[in-house]
C-alpha cells in the first residue's frame, strides 16, 4: 500500500508538501497541487483519516441519533442530515435508539470514544442529562424534534402543541364533541406538547374533558393498536380520535376497523405526522404535517455552525410550523353518534 512518501517521491515534492495538499491545499501553488493529486491518484493512496484526525482534532463525522427509522419522518429527516453533511464535506453515524435510555446511553459513550465532531439527538426523555454528558465533553450538539427544558443547547422541533391544537379545532367544526386522543410516552415533550394542544382546543370550546380519553402509549403502531382497542372496550365510544404520531393512528385504525367500526361514518381519525403515499398507497387521513427534511437540513446547518465558530453564537430554538391537511378520514358527527 502506497504511503505519502511514496506520493512525494512521484510528485517530485516532499512529503509535508503531500500534507499542505491533503489539509490546506489553499497553501499549495496550483501547479504543485496538480502534481502531487496525479501521484495520489496513479498510486491509490489513501490518507491515514486517523492521524489527519489527530492533526487536525476533527473527524468530518457527526452522529445522528434517532429513536425509531422505520417510521417515514425520521427516515426523511436522515435523508436530509445526510445531504446537508455531505455538501458540507461531512459523514453520518445513524444510530437507532428505539426510545430506551439504555441504548441511549450505550450509543452516546461510544461515540464520544469514536471522537465525532457534533451530535444531533432525539433525546429519549425530556431531561437534560444526555445533553449534559455531551456538553461535559465540550462537543457541539443540536436537538431534534424535542425539547429538554434547562439545558443550554441549540433545538430545532416543530409546533406540536399547535398541531394538535388544530386538529382538535378541526374536529370541533365537524361538530365532534367526544374525542379521544391516544398519546405518547408523557416523559417526552411532543407528546405532552400534543396533549396540551388538544386541551386548550377543549377549553376554548368549552367542552368539558373526560380524562378517560386521553391515554397514554409509545409512539409505535402496536401501542397505537392496544391503546385504541382499550378505548373502544369502553361503554361510551367517542366520535372521533387524535393519534399523537402516524404510527399510533396506523395501529388504532387496525383496532377500529377490527371493531366493526367504518372511518370517518363511525369515527373520525386524525393525527400528527403525514404518512407518504409509498407506505398507504393512497393518503388517507386528516393530519398535521410537519416538515422532517426541513427540520433535518436546518438542525444540520446550526450544528456546522456550531463546528466551525465554537463558542460565536448563544443557543437558539428554531421552531417550524405544521400544516392542517384534511383528506378523508373526517366526516361532520351525523344523528346516531349525537346520542
């Protein structure tokens, strides 16, 4: 295997002018930069990234850690950190944390080892001790989609408190005055912001809450099918259900359906989150969309920020707005669910 000796013997050069090449070709003269990428190149010689990383106290690599890729919105939101990184000269590390603070913890010890350059995480739970163990090591982070109320750190979320917020409204102009909402993990800030959401569209209207219906799960479609078949063993159903994330309302509609139930003529079904068209062949439901690649992409940006001009720029929260889309899993309250 060819060394950068071997690259400066070929290029007629000395090997800490190969260096200059590989580090800051901007210090190189054209005509010498040429020639010792030709020598690289007729060589195949492939720079030591370890010892350039030592160098350098870079590595070109950030970390992403999600809690669950199989669901669309965190896979748009990889596809966008990885095109934003990549123009940037930067790698990815997915890791997939599957909302346990064990694996958490695993993944973030192992990546602080690994010396990544910044992190961008969606925190398991709404407290800043992830984010602590990373600031302690004086390396850039941004948090994704969640908040984590007394820590310093840069966030990019969307409105989920508003999202639901308007799904709730729209519910109440179809003339639904029983619903339901099947939520996330409380130690989660979306999920508590969504539950937020839902009471002040009640309030506002002035209708009172039935604790009963407001249950919590996981973000996941068999929680979404457990918690839905649990509601509607209840002796009064409600007219219509709010499910805090896509895979929670794919997993209640199987209950529903299952029940005997037709969406919307017997229930109503809406939630936050879009599900693409690749997934359910035809969009189907009511929902509040948020902007995952969107989300991605500035996250991206804030933490090269970050990289480039440590310590320039005060923590920002950036909070992206959702958008209402009605589709057909909403219908007004006919005569027989009045009753």
């Amino acid at each position: 295997m060819a060394n950068i000796r071997d690259v400066a013997s070929l290029a007629q050069v000395s090997p800490i002018t190969v260096s200059r090449v590989l580090n800051n070709p901007e210090t190189v003269s054209p005509a010498t930069r040429v020639r010792v990428e030709a020598a690289i190149e007729e060589l195949g010689y492939i720079p030591n990234q370890i010892a350039r990383s030592l160098r350098s106290n870079r590595t070109n690599t950030l970390a992403l850690v999600l809690t669950d890729i199989t669901n669309p919105f965190w896979t748009s939101v990889a596809r966008s950190v990885e095109d934003a990184a990549s123009a940037q000269g930067f790698n990815v590390i997915l890791c997939n944390t599957d909302e346990r603070e064990d694996k958490q913890e695993e993944y973030l010890s192992v990546l602080l080892r690994k010396r990544v350059d910044g992190f961008l995480l969606v925190p398991t739970r709404s407290e800043a001790s992830a984010v602590e163990s990373i600031l302690r090591q004086k390396v850039p982070i941004v948090v994704l989609d969640r908040s984590v109320p007394g820590a310093a750190v840069d966030v990019v979320r969307s409105d989920s408190e508003a999202g639901a917020y308007g799904l709730t409204r729209h519910l109440l102009e179809l003339g639904h005055r029983r619903i339901a909402i099947l939520s996330g993990p409380s130690v989660v800030s979306t999920a508590q912001d969504r539950v937020d959401g839902y009471r002040r569209a009640l309030t506002e209207a002035g209708i009172p809450q039935n604790e009963h219906w407001v249950l919590e799960g996981e973000y996941t479609v068999e929680s979404g099918y457990a918690v839905a078949r649990q509601l509607l063993a209840g002796a009064e159903l409600p007219t219509a259900l709010l499910g805090a994330n896509n895979f929670i309302a794919l997993g209640a509609m199987q209950a529903i359906r299952e029940r005997g139930l037709h969406i919307p003529n017997d229930l109503s079904v809406v939630c936050v989150d879009d599900i693409p068209a690749w997934l359910v062949g035809e969009p189907f439901l009511t929902v509040a969309a948020q902007s995952p690649y969107d989300l991605g992409r500035q996250a991206t940006e804030l933490l090269l920020r970050q990289i480039r001009e440590p310590g320039q720029h005060p923590p920002q929260e950036i909070l992206l707005t959702t958008e209402l889309i009605v589709r057909h899993s909403t219908a007004a309250v006919n005569g027989n669910q009045r009753k």
